[in-house]
C-alpha cells in the first residue's frame, strides 16, 4: 500500500511564521525598553504633579467642600457647614450693613406713616385724603423693604434687624406724629428726602473702587432713584399748594378742599 505523506512531508518541519508573509519575530532591544519605562514613568509623574496642583488649587472651591463633607454623610439635615458654598460674590461684603439698615429706615419709616394715617383717620381729625395719602405711603415704604431683603437673600446675605438706619432723626421729630396737615406734609417730605438721600449713598458706595458692585449699583438705580424722585416732587407740591391755600381768609375751608383734593388723586 502506498504510504500518504504527512503535512510535514509536504511543507517540511518549518516554523509556523514560515507559512506567512511576515517576518519572524525579533526580541526586544533591551536600551529601547529601559528608555520605554522610563518615558512611561516620567508620564505618570507629570500626572500626579498635575493632579496635585488642581487639588491645591480647588481647595477653596465648593466642589472640594462638598467632596469632603460628604465622605461621612450626615444623619440629619444639620450637617457640616460649607463656608464657599454661597451666593455672595463681588464686594457684596463690603455693602451688607448698608442694605440692611436702608432696610430698618424703611420699617421704621413706613410704621411712621401708618401712624400718621391712623391719626387723621379718627373721628376728630377725619382727613381722609391725608389718611390715605400717608397709608399709601407706609404701604410702599414696607413694600420696598421686603424688596430690600429679597434682594439680600439673593446675593447670599442675612437680613439683621438690629442695624440702625444710617440718618438719624432728632428726638423731637421722631416723637411727634400727632400733626397738623400742613406739618404732617413737611415731615414726610424730610422722610421721602432722607431715603433718597440714603439711596444715593449706596449707589455711591457700590461704584467705589474700593467696594464696586454693579449689581447693587444697579438695583439702588433702578428701584429707587425714580420712584423716590416723583415722590419727593410730589409730596413738595402738595406741601406748597396747602400753603398757599392757608393764606386765603378762610383756612379751615381751604385744609378741606384740600383733602377732598387727595381723596381723589391718592
């Protein structure tokens, strides 16, 4: 019987890559492999340094406070306090106390007019025109308050009650609130000029360059500055109508026709 050949018969006892294209495999060089640990191990170190670097310079960033704080979360709500995480920013700071006693002088403010509604709006002096006029007043002086504190909530600030208006009244004016029209007419006209004046303070203040906030530049501007405006020219006229209304022979008839006047513009 003829003998089949194997498959060694046939291509011979040759290496596998023989039966290919390529070359046989070559060992590495050992320099090229010690340059090759080395780059790699230059690599990892430039890694770690840069690493490094972003750690040290993310370590006053909300990011690494919260990172930290919640390694070991809290049980309650209470948990650690997060000083960056905060909306404060630009020289807010700086112009915290302003806001916060501009917001008392208008409490105080608007408590003083609800007063001097109150007191025309009783049977004996039954002014219903200047009670409206002054509650009128009380309403926006509250009003622009709350706005105040809104405000400082949303840049990352505290309301604090307990700081005193900048102006400061004398002890008389701040006692006497049981008026006559025309008084009563001059002392909130002082009160209206004495915000505004306060309003531009902190407008100034805030475009300092030692305390520039444009944000609070900008909300002083466009909350205050107009409304305050028209105001204190209103409440002037008023004051300057009656007086020469007072002149005339009959003043009682005058403060009258006056307040029917208010009734109808109020």
């Amino acid at each position: 019987m003829e003998r089949r050949g194997t498959v060694d018969d046939l291509f011979g006892k040759q290496p596998l890559y023989a039966l290919h294209d390529h070359d046989p495999p070559t060992q590495e060089c050992p320099m090229f492999a010690s340059y090759k640990n080395i780059l790699q191990r230059a690599t990892m170190f430039l890694l770690g340094v840069l690493c490094a670097l972003f750690v040290t310079a993310a370590a006053d960033s909300c990011y690494s406070e919260v990172e930290e704080s919640c390694k070991a979360l809290p049980a309650t709500s209470e948990g650690p306090t997060l000083p960056n995480c905060n909306a404060k920013y630009g020289n807010f700071d700086t112009l915290q106390a302003d806001l916060q006693a501009y917001v008392n002088a208008h409490i105080e403010s608007s408590f003083e007019f609800l007063l001097m509604s109150t007191h025309f709006g009783n049977f004996e002096a039954n002014r219903e025109g200047f009670k409206a006029l002054y509650r009128k007043l009380s309403d926006k002086t509250w009003e622009d308050a709350i706005d105040i504190i809104k405000f400082i909530t949303q840049r990352g600030g505290r309301m604090n009650f307990n700081q005193l208006p900048r102006f400061k009244k004398s002890v008389k004016e701040s006692r006497v609130l049981q008026l006559n029209e025309i008084n009563s007419l001059a002392k909130a006209l002082d009160t209206e000029k004495q915000l505004a004046e306060e309003a531009l303070r902190i407008h100034s203040q805030a475009q300092h360059h030692t305390k520039q906030d444009s944000s609070v530049a900008h909300y002083v501007e466009e909350q205050f500055m107009e409304k305050q405006a028209e105001c204190v020219r209103q409440l002037a006229g008023h004051s300057n109508d009656l007086k020469n209304l007072l002149t005339e022979r009959d003043p009682s008839v005058s403060v009258f026709l006056f307040d029917e006047y208010l009734k109808k513009i109020v």
